[in-house]
C-alpha cells in the first residue's frame, strides 16, 4: 500500500485534488481510501454526546442518523488508523496532519507563503492560470484541476514505495512513520519486517495482517505441530479457515 498525504491550509484544494485522484486511482483498478484530519464538526450530528461516552469509558459509540450509521472510537494517533484500513488498499490518501513526515503534495492558494519541508514532493494550487509561486527548492508546481494536471501528478504517485509493516516494532530502529520518510530519501532503507520472507499469511475479513517474525515462527510451528499428528497430514501448503460470527450476526 502507498501512502499520499495532501497537505495546506484551509481552503487550497486539498480535498479537490483529493477527489480527482480518486477518480483517476478508480480509472486505473485501483483500490483507494481517505484518511482525513477535520477541524470541527463532522457530519453526524451526536458527535460531543459521542465524545463523552468515549470518556466515560464506552469502547464504541454507534451513532445513527436517518440513511447514515457512523462509528465512533478512540484512537491513540495515526497509525491507529493506518492499521484500521487493514493494508488492503493499493493507495492511502492522507488528507490533513501537516506536522507528519509523509510524502506530500503541498496545496496552496496564490498567495500563500511556500511550504519549504523536506517531505514535499510537489506544489498544487486550484488556480487555472500558472502561478508565480516560486519554491526554493526544484520541485513541480501543479496548477488547476485539469485532467493533464492529475496526468503529471500521478508521476510521484507512481514511484512512492510502499508503506512499512505498520507494526511500530522497533526492529529497525525508527516508528513506521519516520522509516517511510527515510525510504523515500534512501531506495536501499527498507522495513524488515516485509523483508522477511512469508511463510505464514493471516487475514481477518480480507484484510491481511502484519505479523512479526517470532509471531509468524510461532503460529507456523504450532500450527504444524497440531496438525501432524493428524491422519492424513503430509507436507505443503496449509489453508485454515475460521468462521467466528460478528456482533450484529450474534444479535
């Protein structure tokens, strides 16, 4: 999965270029998703009764609206939400969360003071007309919302690497998000965890889980030691599935 952030201040066209990169990701088979920073209300209303409950200790607050449902939970940062997406997506936009080092287009108005981070891979303005926006460093500037505009945007998009395991192990050093930033620096800085060759895949729903390696070592072993004592085991490839019933099924 890849990882996009838009990022700029209110007004600049984050969630325009959003939108138009999601038509061109659905264009190209590819499965896309949004992980948006809001500053205010969100649609739903119930969200401040929602808030209380949460720190009242409820784990889940279900709110309901005629013809929406909306699920409120507590979340201990990003990468709560970056695990919640369940790696199935090809590509992730990140809308908002200026202060993390994703790889980013920068989204402005024309007379916004130049972004200069070293996360930036490009400028977006929703103007028409080419600005006179001058970045210090050599990075394109992207202008309007023309097909050509998203065309040649689609150009960073294509060389992002994907996004590390996402289990902030620590076995490289770094937090999933700072190794992110460094791979984007250094081609040779890779997670080790998806370095490991894949001898054991778990997945809940269709979404495959990151495993650490002792996790994945101890799930095959345990799994095989079970198993061989069985009549009819031999050698290759096992698939097991486990139907468990989900709390609406239950009802």
């Amino acid at each position: 999965m890849k990882v996009l952030q838009l990022a700029g201040f209110k007004k600049s066209g984050k969630t325009a270029l959003c939108e138009e990169l999601i038509l061109k990701a659905v264009k190209k088979g590819l499965r896309c998703a949004v992980i948006k920073n809001i500053h205010g209300e969100l649609a739903l209303s119930g969200k401040n009764d929602g808030e209380r409950f949460l720190k009242a200790g409820a784990r889940e607050v279900f709110l309901r609206q005629e013809g929406l449902v909306d699920v409120l939970k507590p979340q201990a940062g990003f990468m709560d939400l970056i695990r919640q997406s369940g790696f199935q997506y090809d590509l992730l936009f990140v809308e908002g969360f200026k202060s993390l080092p994703l790889p980013c287009i920068w989204c402005m108005k024309e007379n916004d003071e130049v972004m200069e981070k070293e996360n930036i891979l490009g400028y977006f303005i929703l103007a028409e007309k080419r600005s006179s926006i001058i970045p210090s460093r050599k990075l394109p500037l992207f202008s309007g919302l023309r097909e050509e505009t998203v065309e040649n945007l689609w150009t960073l998009i294509d060389v992002l690497p994907p996004f590390p395991a996402g289990l902030d192990c620590g076995l490289c050093g770094k937090d999933c998000v700072t190794l992110y930033a460094e791979m984007m620096k250094n081609p040779s800085c890779f997670c080790p965890v998806q370095k490991e060759e894949k001898d054991v895949d778990v997945s809940i729903n269709g979404k495959t889980l990151a495993l650490m390696p002792f996790v994945r070592k101890l799930l095959r072993e345990t799994v095989k030691g079970f198993l061989g004592e069985l009549k009819g085991y031999e050698d290759g490839t096992i698939h097991i599935t486990v139907y468990q019933k989900t709390k609406e099924e239950k009802k």
